[in-house]
C-alpha cells in the first residue's frame, strides 16, 4: 500500500480528512487460501453485541438478518474475534 499524496497539510481539525489515507488494495482481492483456521460463529450463543464487529481489523464481520456473520473470502483468520467474544460464541475450527 502507498499513501496518497495531498496537496494541502492539515493545519486545523477540520482539514484532516475523514478517511483513510492510504488507497485501497489490501482487502480488494480474496483470500488466496493461506488461512490456517477460520472463526465459527454459534448462533444459539451470540446475543449480537458486535464485540467482534468492532474488534476485527479487517472489517469481515457483519449483521444479516439479525445474525452475526462473517466474510470468509476476507477473513485472515487472526482469531481476535474469539478473543474478544466474552460467551463463547466464536470457536476457530481448522481450514478444510
């Protein structure tokens, strides 16, 4: 990834932009199956506190129909999800 080069250095608060300041790449293509283990998520368990939506740092996790899923294609497999998740909804289970 590269930085985008701005024409103007922020001064004031309003100038620093509100997104990031690198150009997309990382994310855009899938996973090229280098995964070990992938998150599991035990519906029966999760009550939709999206701890693990807020913790995941490649923004994988998400809410479908009022269920917490995640974007395998994505997904690196870091297990911070399962670490955050304070019942136990989130098992990793090895990549088949």
């Amino acid at each position: 990834m590269k930085p985008f080069l701005r024409e103007k250095i922020p001064v004031n608060f309003e100038d620093i932009p509100e997104t990031t300041s690198y150009e997309a790449g990382y994310l855009v293509t899938k996973n090229a199956g280098w995964r070990n283990v992938r998150p599991v998520i035990d519906t029966s368990k999760c009550v939709g506190c999206l701890n693990c939506y807020l913790y995941c740092p490649d923004g994988v996790i998400f809410k479908k129909d009022g269920k917490v899923a995640v974007d395998y294609d994505f997904c690196k497999g870091c297990g911070i999800c399962q670490k955050i998740c304070r019942l136990g909804a989130i098992e990793l289970e090895a990549e088949k």
